[in-house]
C-alpha cells in the first residue's frame, strides 16, 4: 500500500473519486505514515493495530481505484456516545473539503441510539475547531496543558461535543 505523500494530490474529482470504507488491520502502516504526515505527535502502527484490536472504529477516505489513504477517523463508542480519538488528513487535500466530508460520513454511520459525540482538540489548531464549529460542535471545557508542543512545552486541549 502506498503512503500518501506530500507531493501527491488528491485524484482530479476529489470526492467522487474517494472512498469511504472501514480500515483494517492490514491498513496499520498506512495509518501510521498518514498520521507522521499529519500530525506533530502521530500514532504508530502499532498504535492503530491497538486501536482496532480493542474494538475502536477507523474510517478512512482512500482512492477508488488504489489503496492510497488520504484521511481517517478512529472512534470509540461506550454506551451512547461516540470519542473521536484521531483524525487525520494528508497535508495535500487539506482545505478540500476531504475532513468535513469524512466526518459528515462517519456521522451518518453512527448507531441511532447514540446522543453525543466527543472530541479534543489542540487549541491552536484553529482550522480543526473551525470545522468541528461548522459540523454543529460546542466547545465544553479545556483541559490545561495536555497536548506536548514540538519545543517541549505543553498546549491546552478544547472538549467538545455534538448532540444528536
């Protein structure tokens, strides 16, 4: 499987060119070299594999005709609510639409007896709680110093939820 790369993007009709599946197991080191792109402090294989075994869900965007990962999203479900533990989006199809359309899709798939759905996000990360104001979200709380920065110093976490 090939890892989606810095210089690639995404196929030449975005989004009818993408599919939304459920990742496996197999797909781990994709993950994994999809969050090193995305993210300053990504999950490793290992820890996606973890993930999966322990009965979390990761939804992925990958092209149609390829095994190319271009956006995931692990949930957790316990009880009535679903976590959103990761989500990530090559740097080359951000600001495409390609999150809010994995996100609007991982929420049409939820069970209907779900009544909310939690997030946490770096307060830096602007772009992210952009979208998750525009999906509906609230912001609830901050937990203070929680994300660890590239310089070794810490960042606050927004919680945020969605009732549905």
């Amino acid at each position: 499987m090939n890892a989606p790369s810095s210089h690639r993007s995404l196929p030449a009709t975005p989004l009818a060119d993408l599919h939304f599946a459920r990742a496996s197991v197999a797909d781990c080191d994709a993950l994994a070299r999809l969050a090193r792109e995305a993210h300053t402090h990504p999950w490793n294989a290992g820890q996606y594999r973890d993930s999966l075994k322990s009965g979390h869900t990761c939804w992925v965007l990958r092209a149609a005709e390829g095994q190319d990962i271009f956006a995931c999203c692990v949930t957790s479900q316990l009880l009535d609510e679903v976590e959103v533990l990761d989500v990530a989006v090559a740097s080359s199809c951000r600001r495409q639409g390609l999150g809010a359309s994995l996100l609007q899709q991982v929420l049409a798939q939820l069970p209907q007896e779900i009544a909310r759905v939690l997030l946490e996000v770096r307060a830096s990360n602007r772009p992210a709680r952009s979208l998750y104001h525009k999906l509906g979200f609230s912001e609830d709380g901050r937990r203070k110093n929680y994300y660890p920065k590239a310089d070794g110093s810490r960042e606050d976490a927004l919680l945020m939820s969605l009732v549905l």
